[in-house]
C-alpha cells in the first residue's frame, strides 16, 4: 500500500515542485489548493503519470468548513494519511510599509499563512495520532514549508514574516507534542524561490543575488524544495525530528 501526502497549495510553485517529487517516489497524492478542478486539470493528470493516485480537494485552509471537507475527502478517498505537507500561504495583497499596514490586510494573511495551517495541523495531527495507535508501524511524518523570512526581517512584508515565524514555532511545538508517538515533525525554510508569488520582484532579486545575497548566484527552483522534502519523507534523515532545513542557496550564511 502506497503511503498518501495531503500537500496545501499542491498543484503551483513550490507545493507542485513537491507533489512532483513525492510523485516520482511513489507516494499517492491529495492535493489542496483554490482553484475550481476544471483548472488544475492539466497539472493532476501530469502527476498521474507516475503511476500514482492524484485526488484534487479544494478548499481554503483559512476556512474551518473548508479544513473539516479537506480532510474528510482524503479520509473517505485514501483512509490514511502518512504525510501532512503544510504549503499553503499568499503574499501581501500590499507590500506596505511597517507603519501603513491595514488590519485587514494583516488578518487575510495571518488567516491563512498561519491560523490555517495550524488547525489544519491539530485535526490532521490528531488523526496521524489515531492511526499510530493502531498501526505502530506506519511511517507518518509533519511537514511545513516557512520561510528565510521566519528570521529575516523585512518591514514592507511585516505580517508575512510574523506569519512564518509563527509557524515555526509552530512546528516546534508539533515536534514536541508528536514525538512520544514516533511522529516526526521537520520544517523547511526556502529562501528565494522562483514562483509565480515572486515573479513581480524577480528582477530586483536576480540583481541583489548578484550583487551576493546568497552563496549560489541564482534564484532557487521548486524542484530544490521538492527534492529536500522527498528525502525527509523518504527517512533520509533519521533521529531529527525538530529539525529546520534551511535550503537558501547560502542566503543565511554569516559572513565577515
């Protein structure tokens, strides 16, 4: 039986890079995102070219509805869930300075980046939980995609940074929570990605990584995160539950 990931935000940028990845690896794949199915047709039957199961659950994460029928389809498709792949997020509707951003804003972000995610986390958490008291064997494992911006501050995106360092904490907490289980808990924080959410600055960041923002002068791919996230699924990296995976291209190397 093949083991089953649910990816938010599956089906563009870096959660497709992953579903690509855990695809080729053999792992069937329940996939979330907004878009209506009709849209992501193409995408899904990509996928399926692996040879594995590729199911659509629409839904917005920000949504507690929306939440329960995510994770509700995936039970009454698959009927497990080894892998919860946390991908999910949106820019700022308004890059606006520390000082000028609207509570509204703010709440549209947080909403999703981060309160989403984590009760998301807690009913599929508690559901991972189940399935190891009966299944001691089964591999299961937690994983969110955050950000350089957990820890790099930028005061024209302030509520997208607090939003990734929430879900580290987040992760954090997981980690604690679920080892008693044998359940581990990982975090990647991606530095620049070129995505379709970045595609507007690209130009001013392809300048700055010239100039030596990272170590690797180029921006990173979602093919980069998909391959780190299929080798911690795939137990590459044992006895690290906890663990930040920094795959930045060197952005946060200290240097004199």
């Amino acid at each position: 039986m093949r083991p089953v990931a649910l990816i938010t935000g599956g089906t563009r940028g870096i959660g497709l890079g992953i579903a690509k990845k855990l695809a080729a690896e053999g792992v069937d794949l329940a996939l979330n995102g907004v878009r209506p199915e009709s849209e992501v047709q193409d995408v899904l039957q990509e996928l399926r070219k692996s040879g594995v199961e590729v199911v659509y659950f629409p839904g917005n994460i920000a949504s507690k509805e929306d939440r329960e029928s995510i994770l509700q389809g995936v039970k009454e498709k698959f009927g497990r869930l080894n892998f919860l792949v946390n991908n999910a997020g949106v820019a700022p509707r308004v890059r606006a300075d520390l000082l000028e951003v609207e509570e509204e804003d703010f709440d549209h972000l947080m909403d999703i980046n981060l309160k989403g995610t984590f009760f998301l986390t807690q009913k599929a958490a508690t559901w991972m939980k189940e399935q190891k008291e009966s299944h001691a064997q089964e591999n299961l494992a937690i994983l969110t995609i955050t950000s350089v911006s957990a820890k790099l501050a930028s005061t024209n995106r302030a509520a997208y940074c607090i939003a990734k360092s929430g879900l580290s904490m987040m992760s954090q907490v997981f980690a604690v929570k679920m080892a008693g289980l044998g359940i581990p808990v990982y975090e990647i924080q991606p530095g620049v990605i070129e995505t379709d959410m970045t595609e507007k600055v690209k130009g001013a960041y392809q300048e700055r990584i010239q100039n030596g923002l990272t170590l690797e002068q180029r921006m990173g791919t979602p093919e980069d995160i998909g391959k780190a996230v299929a080798a911690i699924l795939r137990g590459d990296f044992p006895y690290a539950t906890g663990q930040i995976f920094t795959i930045d291209g060197g952005m946060m190397v200290g240097r004199l």
